[in-house]
C-alpha cells in the first residue's frame, strides 16, 4: 500500500510531462505515447496473469490482512470526503450562482433557490456516511 502512496506523485508528473509533449509535439508524440500505452497494457496484462495464476486465495488474504487493510479503509474514507467536498463545491458554486441570477430578478424564488443549493450540499453529507462507514469497518 505505501508503494502506491510513493508512486502516485511519480505517476503525476509523468502524467504532466506527457501533457506538455504532446501540446509541444502534436501528432507525433500522440503516437509514442499511444505506443506507450499499448506496452503498458501489455506488461499490466502479464502482471495479473502471473498474480491470479500463483499461490493460493487464502495466502493472498493473509497477506493483505497483515498488510495492513485498516490502512486501506482509512484511504478510502479520506478519498469520499474529499470527492464528495470538491464535487459539491462545485455543483454549490453553479446552483449557487444560478439561484442569485434567479432571485435578482424574481425574489420570490428565494425558498426554491435555497432548496435546489442545499440538495447540491447533500453530496458532501453522503460522502461523510460513507467515511462513517469505512472507519466503522476499520
């Protein structure tokens, strides 16, 4: 599992780097990176082949037991929080900005307005149960 923490700044900056190539390159670095791609498919192909066709199921969940799945449940319950906030965030930022358009115009609407801004809200409550959840597995 900490591999993955270690790799993922690496991974995005490669990611990065690919994109300014290919603003630069054009057509191409499109296909040396589709090549890319393809050889990555391939190599990630083998590798699960390799992981399913060896050892036994109840070694593989000893091992991850070991390794700490607590860990990963605690990851996933910060990954919920976090997705729901920004998802939220931004349907608050276009309901919101929808609903003072609407009431500079007709202030009546303000209970409507207000009602449609809270259920765009409510994403980042559901992603707090889950966290809930997650952490109760933990």
């Amino acid at each position: 599992m900490i591999t993955w923490l270690l790799a993922l700044p690496v991974i995005a900056a490669v990611c990065a780097a690919v994109r300014l190539v290919l603003r630069r390159s054009g057509r191409a670095a499109l296909w040396w990176t589709a090549a890319a791609d393809a050889v990555l498919l391939v190599a990630a192909t083998v590798v699960l082949t390799l992981a399913l066709g060896g050892g036994s199921a109840e070694a593989a969940t000893s091992a991850a037991q070991d390794s700490g799945s607590g860990s990963a449940a605690l990851i996933g319950a910060a990954i919920s929080v976090a997705a729901s906030t920004i998802g939220a965030g931004i349907a608050v930022a276009y309901t919101g900005a929808a609903a003072l358009a609407a009431l500079s115009e007709r202030p009546e609407l303000f209970g409507r307005a207000m009602v449609i801004v809270g259920l765009a809200e409510g994403i980042a409550i559901y992603g707090l149960v889950v966290a809930v959840i997650l952490i109760g597995k933990a």
